[in-house]
C-alpha cells in the first residue's frame, strides 16, 4: 500500500462518490454534508436511482451526476435542469468521472466488479481512493496494486476490518506481523442449522444482526462470503499470505479486528458498528474528523464473546481460502460466481443454499488462469458469469416453488 506525503491538516479535499446512492454512499454524503467548505464534491453516480442522485448533486452542489443506466438519463436531466449540474451516463461515463474529474478523494462504493473501471480510473490518477468496493481487488488483487504504486495512488480501506487492521498495522516494520485477524459478526444465521438455511427467505437473510447494509453484502455476511471476500481483500492490501488470516466470530462487532506480532501483542481497533466511523478515517486522513456514531460504551456492552467459525455451516470461507491459494484467477471466478449467485437469491430464483453450490460448481468448471492483464481478468469474470447463470436456470428448470 502506498502512502503520499501527508495532506495539510483540515486543508480542503474535493471529492467525487462512486455509488453514491448506496449504504456506504449516503453514509458519505452525511459525512461530507457536514463540512462542505473542506469537501467540495466534484461528482457523483449511481446506477439508476435518478431521484436520491438528483438531490444529493442538488444538497452538496455537485459539478457533475452520473447514472450508469442510460435508459435513467433523460430522467436525471429533467431532475437537474437550470442547475448548472452536468449530467452524463452510461458506464463509460462512470469511468470518465472518476477518470477526468480531479477530486483529490474518491470515495469507491460501487458494488461488485462493476466497480473495476471506475475504481482503477481514480488510482491511474493517482487519487486517494476510499475503498469499500470489495469485490474489485477480489477480481483483480496483484494488478490493482501494481496500478496503485505505479501511479502513486493511496488505497485506503473502508471495510470497517480493514480500516480496523490500517489503524493498528505497522507498514514500517512489516515484518513483525505475525498474524492479521478478522473479526465477523456471524450473521443473521450464525445459530442456524442447514435446514433452516435451505428454507430461508430473501427477508431472513437481510436481516443482518448489526450492520445495516445493502442487499449484496448482507447476503454475503448470511454466507459468510463476506469474510471469505474479505480474506483476500486483506490478503491483498497488507500483502499478508493466506494462512496468517485467520477469521474470528465476534458477535457484538465492537472489535473490528486484529494484529498480531512477532512478541505476542495484539493490536486492535474497537467501536460501535458505524460505517461513518471508518469512512470518517478514509475522509479525514491522516487527520480525525468528528462523526456522530455513537460511542462505545464498554460497561455497557458488558460481554464481548469470541468463536471460531463453523467450516460445515458455511462453507463459503473455505470456497475463499481454496480460491486464493489456487491463485490466478480463481478469485475473480468465485467472486463473480457468487455476484451472480446472490442477485439470483435476491430475486428469489434459487434458495439460499444454491449460492455456495454454484459458487463451487463454477469454480469446479473453469480452468484457474493466471492473470496477466486486465483483458485476463474481464475474460474470467465474464466466463464465470456465463456458467453461474447456466446453473441457475438448471436449478429453476427444477422450480423453486413457494420462494
Ligand atoms: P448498495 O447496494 O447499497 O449500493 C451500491 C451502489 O452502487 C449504489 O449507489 C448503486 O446505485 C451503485 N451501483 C450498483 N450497480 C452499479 C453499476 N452496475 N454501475 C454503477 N453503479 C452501480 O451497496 P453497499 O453500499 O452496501 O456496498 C457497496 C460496496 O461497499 C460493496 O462492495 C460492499 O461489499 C462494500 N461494503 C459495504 C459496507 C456497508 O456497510 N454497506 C461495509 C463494507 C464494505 P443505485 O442506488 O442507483 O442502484
């Protein structure tokens, strides 16, 4: 991970939102709402949700909108005219605003590998990217970061683990970590049997215990993909390998996660479960800025309790595991399987079971490639969509019933 040289302390920083009508998005917008003389807002996009997009650019005075769906343009226009607002869409035009806007911050929260270009359009500028959009180094880890220090970029994570593991991780001495530890709050079915699991509803498995998300990543934290994401996540942004990350069931998520070293010391970052707490830390760095997450009250909280994870129940973290070691392209493979997968579930397609069976089918099917470039990686991600989505409709040939 590559740090500049530190930015004036409260010196204005002009930011642009990428998925700003989202979980991560609008917790961002509040954020910078909060300060707009610090964080004047060069754009914002979204996918097709015109009408919170058009407030937000109308709210923060925006110079640019930007809806990925083409067919949401004409309703932008309409929502921004006499504005002075520029609006644009298409995914291309996504791209082009993280590409050809100079905000020093970009806030990347697009979900899934849609987010690819525009994220790696911010770090070819040599932007400092807030990154909460997983799936992106999932499907392309060593070239995203080889983009980054190419181009001097600076990756900070917003996943609430790793902004957890940045805080307390000695880059200088990267040596005497011996172990990074994620923490996981388990999700909605950390006490559930398999036969529960095979019966659940779209409703049950968004129901997350703590974290108030969209719908993708609430599925993958019934899962546990979410972990098994964030596994290579971490892999990838601390350069730690895969069998000194372990996974920690913590089910208050008041610890976010920890580091271990060499001399036994575990470091660790704690607070309330606020998205804006790790956002903030994105936004403000290297300095601390003010949020109104609640505070952690540890009397309160009383009991903080740990356990291991369940390899039978949820099966997702080995699926992770097994893909980042086998390498290449088998992450981009899993990840797009499950994408895939989980909007099937969303759209009650195929049960909550069906995720991991296809995930693992698809993996099972393809050849794991090595990555060399960026075409490598769109061909592995757009094969695995292809037999993701053969599966799917083998599984609804066999009717899927009452779901
Ligand atoms: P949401 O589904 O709430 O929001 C996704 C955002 O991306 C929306 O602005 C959406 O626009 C936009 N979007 C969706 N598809 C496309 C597309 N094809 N092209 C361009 N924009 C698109 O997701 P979250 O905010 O929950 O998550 C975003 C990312 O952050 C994910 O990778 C997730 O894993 C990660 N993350 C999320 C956390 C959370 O607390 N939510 C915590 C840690 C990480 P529209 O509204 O128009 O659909």
């Amino acid at each position: 991970m590559v740090v500049k040289a530190e930015a004036a302390p409260g010196a204005p920083r002009s930011v642009t939102i990428l998925g700003s009508t989202g979980s991560v998005g609008t917790q961002t917008v509040d954020l910078v709402a909060r300060d707009p003389e610090r964080f004047p807002v060069e754009a914002l996009t979204a996918n097709r949700n015109v009408a919170l997009l058009a407030k937000q650019a109308r709210d923060l005075k925006a110079r640019l909108a930007v809806v990925a769906d083409p067919a949401a343009y004409a309703e932008l226009k309409d929502l921004l005219s006499g504005t002075g607002i520029e609006v644009a869409a298409g995914a291309e035009a996504v791209a082009a605003a993280a590409a050809e806007r100079p905000a020093d911050w970009v806030m990347a929260a697009i979900v899934g590998a849609a987010g690819l270009e525009p994220t790696l359009a911010a770090v070819r500028r040599g932007a400092i990217v807030a990154f909460a959009n997983k799936e992106v180094l999932v499907c392309a880890g060593s070239l995203m970061m080889e983009e980054v220090k190419a181009h001097g970029a600076t990756l900070l994570p917003v996943d609430s683990e790793h902004s957890a593991i940045y805080q307390v991780f000695d880059f200088e001495r990267t040596d005497s970590v011996t172990r990074l530890i994620l923490t996981a709050s388990g999700g909605p079915f950390r006490t559930r049997d398999r036969a529960f699991m095979a019966a659940a509803t779209r409703e049950q498995a968004v129901a997350h215990p703590t974290w108030d998300m969209g719908a993708k990543i609430s599925v993958d934290s019934a899962t546990m993909m979410n972990k098994g994401l964030e596994l290579i996540e971490a892999h990838f942004l601390f350069g730690i390998p895969e069998e000194r990350i372990d996974v920690l069931v913590h089910p208050q998520s008041v610890i976010h996660s920890l580091v271990e070293y060499v001399d036994g010391s575990v470091l660790a970052q704690l607070g309330t479960p606020d998205m804006r707490t790790p956002i903030a830390y994105a936004l403000g760095w290297p300095a601390r800025i003010a949020t109104p997450a609640e505070r952690l009250d540890l009397v309160k909280a009383a009991t903080l309790t740990f356990e291991a994870p369940d390899p039978v129940r949820f099966p997702a973290l080995r699926l992770a595991r097994a893909a980042l070691q086998s390498g290449g392209g088998a992450p981009t493979i899993l990840s797009a399987a499950n994408e895939v997968a989980v909007q099937a579930f969303l759209d009650r397609r195929i049960g909550f079971l069906d995720i991991e069976r296809i995930v693992e089918e698809t993996l099972t099917a393809l050849p794991h490639r090595p990555l060399r470039d960026l075409a490598a990686v769109r061909e592995a991600d757009a094969d695995a969509r292809r037999v993701a989505a053969g599966r799917i409709q083998a599984i609804g040939a066999t009717a899927v019933g009452s779901r």
